[in-house]
C-alpha cells in the first residue's frame, strides 16, 4: 500500500511525531512503596515523562523539567540548539505539574494553570503571539486556568477549567478547530466544546473527551482519523461516532483510540501496519473493536502502533513493528494485539504492623499483607538468642489478584512457656513470590512483654 500524498499537505515523512500521548507513559504509573529514597534520589526520580519526534522530556521533583535528544529548534529548552545524550535542565521551569512533546516542541503546565513552551514556532505553537523559534520557555498568552495541556505535530492545546479548551499553531486542516483553517500564534478557543474532561493531539487532528463518554474530533481525516464516518478534514470538532462509555483517549500520527468502559478498546483512522488492531490493515473512517482487548485499563498510542495495560499489569500492542516497539521478540508489524515480552509488574507488598493475640496455651500474631498480583506469600517468625535463632511458625498462602491478605501464625506451647519466664523479640519475615517475577522479602519486629 502507498500513501499517498493529500492535497496541500506537509510531507508525510516530516510528520513521524512520537505524540503528546506517549506521555501517558505506562512505567511512570508504578511509585515505591517501600524504604526512603535519598535526598539526591528524589531530586531526579522523573515523575512524568514525554517523547517527541526525537526529544523526550522528564518532570522531576520539584516541578523542574529535563529534557534530552534532537534540539534543532531549541526543544530541549535550555537556551541552545544543541543536541544532548543526556537530560538537560530546561531554564526557568519550577512548579510543573504536566508536560507534552511535539513534532519539535515542547509544553509544561504549572502549578496555578499557566502554560509555557518552547522549540519550533513556525507555525504558532508556543502561544506567545510570535512565530519566532525560543531555546527557552515562554509564556503561552492567555491561558491561566489549564488542567491538562497536549501537543501534536505542529499545534498545541490546553483544556481548561470548566471543560473548554483552546488550541494553537499550525491549522492547515482544522486543527485548532475554530471554523478555520488559519495559523493561530495565539491561543483560540474550540467551538462547541464545553464539557470535555481530556484531551489529546494527534499529527493533524485534535480530540475531547466529554462528560457521558461521548468524544468529538477535528482537524486532518484523510485516513479518517476523526472517526465520523467520512475522510473529509473538518476545522470544526465532529463527534466520533458509536462512542459513548469512553473513559480515556489517545491520538497516533494518523489514528486515534478510546478506552471504553469495561475495558474494550476502539480504534480509528489510518491502517496501513495493523495499528487499530482488528486483524487488518484497511483504514477505517469510523471506530473498530481491538480484537481481544477487554480487560484495559489504560491506552497509548504512538506514531503508528498503539498499547495497552492490561488488568494485572501486562502490555499487549499492535501496529507497525520495523523498530522491534511492539516488543514481542520479532520486528513482524502485528494487526492483532501481541503480549510485550521482558516486561514484568514490579513485585509490590505491604505489610502492615502486626496484631498479636496471648492466651493460656497460645502466642497468635495476624498480619495484613497486601500484595500486587497473583504468587506465593510466606511469613516466617523466629526469635534469637546469642547466636542461635528459633523458628516458631510458619504462615502460607496462595495469592490470585493483587489484593489484601491475612496471615495467621499461631506459636504453640512451648513458645507460650518461654514467654512466661522472659519477654520475646520477634522477626517476621515476610516473602512474596509473584507468578514470573522477582521475590521481595520484609521484616518487622514484634515485642512481647513477659506473662504468667
């Protein structure tokens, strides 16, 4: 199959934007749950990240933001057009909250809803009422009340509170969704959109997610990538049609895909590598069932393939595979969904304090373990004396579901007789086993006082 080229189109292959959407980034969802990090540790643990076309970024602790790759256009933000291998503090950005990559520039929201960007501005995109490039963030103008901002190829936007949203830059096909198809370097509203609760850009359309699950599009549809039924470009926000239950969106370079209540997945627009996975790769102008997907509770779409979670924390993606993106062990481009391989969940436990119960014959310790999947989980209590250590008892079960689970461990008589001569100190060790990940073991002390 040839692409071809539309009618006053940029070329094609200058649009290979690695989108805003990325930024959803699965592995950033996953926080420790154990110990402290270090002062120096938290001062660069990224707590979101973006990817452009061949940039990414981080928002790291404090609102600061680093970012690192492709700078021809000053994307990086730290007042060079130097290309950087490793991340570089983007000047003057404290109080981030979100951050979003285009084609070759770069957006952050702050903390009271402003917005600032910086890289390319040829056609707009960093709202400054400019179209002069900027190494160094700016002030988007007009926007004090941003929730969540994204960005696409050329053009940005921002939804704000209330649930309008504004867009600007690049509006060659309706991208910015105003009733033109006039640049815009400073921000202008979307007409008919008051109710969206997210929002997400793709190479040359623009979507809203809206109270009641329903979504509306605009902008470039050659592929239809609107998802209305037809592949004319619209500069006016269409509802996407048969969608009514989505909870969450996501926009490719030329397809777009909702996350539907229940899990099920649907996607829309261009075909060409199997990317809306439905075992095809015929473009399809209204939405499509991802084929066996329905227990998803979070969705990706990259430059021409898409992901998503999986209950239980596994991946499984579809599309164009030329780079190995699909991860399943072959650069074979999939049009149906394909588990990632080499990606484990992170081994989660929790274990709360201890609750011991003493009677005449009986020492019986209950422990709430909280675990992130299904394996194995064992608690071992033991008390030590000079160098000798004793081990009491043993708890066992069996996990399905990441879930809260309680160990009972109950020391017999000859425990009950030490405790009425001495008080005790006890360890206990608890160990979970996930199904094919890594064991994580935890240790609390447990002090029992001497009794008769």
């Amino acid at each position: 199959m040839v692409i071809g080229t539309p009618v006053r189109a940029r070329s094609i292959e200058l649009r290979k934007s690695v989108l805003g959407a990325v930024a959803i980034a699965i592995a950033c969802a996953i926080t420790a749950t154990v110990g402290m990090t270090t002062t120096a540790q938290a001062a660069v643990q990224p707590s979101r990240i973006a990817a452009g076309r061949g940039h990414s970024c981080a928002l790291v602790a404090r609102g600061a933001v680093r970012c690192w790759g492709w700078n021809l256009k000053g994307q990086l933000g730290d007042g060079t057009t130097t290309s950087q291998s490793v991340p570089v503090s983007v000047t003057g950005i404290t109080g981030a909250t979100q951050i979003t990559a285009g084609f070759r520039h770069s957006c952050a929201l702050l903390t009271g809803g402003t917005v600032k960007c910086w890289g390319d501005n040829g056609t707009g995109q960093l709202g400054d009422g400019t179209t002069t490039d900027s190494s160094v963030p700016v002030s988007v103008t007009g926007i004090t009340t941003a929730t969540q901002i994204t960005a696409g190829y050329g053009h940005s936007c921002a939804l704000l509170t209330g649930g309008t949203v504004k867009c600007w830059g690049d509006n060659q096909y309706g991208d910015l969704g105003d009733g033109t198809t006039t640049n815009r370097s400073l921000p202008i509203s979307v007409t008919d959109i008051t109710t969206a609760t997210q929002i997400t850009a793709g190479n040359g359309q623009s979507c809203a997610l809206l109270t009641g699950g329903t979504v509306k599009c605009w902008g470039y549809n050659q592929f239809g990538e609107l998802g209305d039924g037809t592949t004319t470009n619209r500069s006016l926000p269409i509802s996407v049609t048969d969608i009514t239950t989505a909870t969450q969106i996501t926009a490719g370079y030329m397809h777009s895909c909702a996350l539907l209540t229940g899990g099920t997945v649907k996607c829309w627009g261009y075909n060409h590598y199997g990317e809306l996975g439905d075992g095809t790769t015929t473009d399809q102008s209204l939405p499509i069932s991802v084929t066996d997907i329905t227990t998803a509770t979070q969705i990706t779409a990259g430059y021409m393939h898409s992901c998503a979670l999986l209950t239980g924390g596994t991946i499984e993606c579809w599309g164009n595979n030329a780079s190995g993106q699909l991860s399943d062990g072959t650069t074979i481009s999939r049009s149906l969904p394909v588990g990632v391989k080499g990606l484990t969940t992170p081994t989660q436990i929790t274990v709360a304090k201890a609750k011991h119960k003493i009677t005449r014959t009986f020492i019986t310790l209950l422990t709430s373990v909280t675990v992130s999947g299904a394996g194995k989980l064992s608690q071992t209590i033991t008390s030590k004396t000079g160098r000798k250590t004793k081990s009491w008892c043993t708890a066992k079960a069996t996990t399905t579901t990441a879930h809260a689970y309680t160990l009972a461990c109950k020391i017999t008589k000859a425990g009950r007789a030490v405790l009425r001569k001495t008080a005790m100190t006890l360890t206990l060790t608890t160990t979970f086993t996930p199904t094919g990940g890594t064991k994580v073991t935890k240790k609390q002390v447990v002090k029992l006082k001497r009794t008769r």
